[in-house]
C-alpha cells in the first residue's frame, strides 16, 4: 500500500472543486442523477421479462429496448425494461353479453 502525504491546505482545495463540480452537475442534470443500481445486466433482464438471451437479442437489435455496451457487457436501464413490460400488456376485455 502506498500512502500520500498532502497539506491540509491543498486537500481543503481539492474537495471544494469536487463539491463544485457535483453542484453544477446536479443543477444541470437534475438531481434525478441514475446510479448504477438503476442498471441490470442482461441476465437480471431476462429473468425480470421473461424471455430468452436471444429473445432480447431480437428486441436489442430491433431497437424496441435502448441498452449500453461497457466493454462485452450490455446493460439496460431498468425503467426502460418496465417501460417496455407496461406497454406490450395486450388488454382483454370481456365480452358483453
């Protein structure tokens, strides 16, 4: 392990540029800032849909689900799988009689 020895002084420095960037990034992002848990990996959304990897392939390819490829990884946002799940629900409607 190595250890760094800095003055009070310039860490002061350092950590209120930090708050600053934080500050603007959240008034220009809003404070509705995704976090990571608000990703799933591929896995986590077929198991949520139900349906097959190639299944979700197909919607991947056909660009009905956005995702995000970090190295070989994909990842969704969660809300857009929910989004998705909600509006191919087909409704059934009784018939009258």
């Amino acid at each position: 392990m190595e250890f760094v020895c800095i003055e009070a002084k310039a860490f002061m420095e350092m950590n209120e540029a930090l708050e600053a960037v934080e500050k603007q990034m959240r008034e220009t992002c809003g404070e509705g800032i995704c976090s990571m848990d608000d990703w799933i990996d591929n896995q986590e959304a077929c198991m949520l849909m139900n349906v097959s990897p190639r299944k979700l392939l197909q919607l991947r390819r056909s660009r009905i689900i956005p995702y995000s490829h970090i190295d070989r990884k994909v990842y969704y946002r969660r809300q857009d799988i929910i989004y998705y799940l909600e509006n191919s629900i087909h409704h059934v409607t009784p018939k009258s009689l």
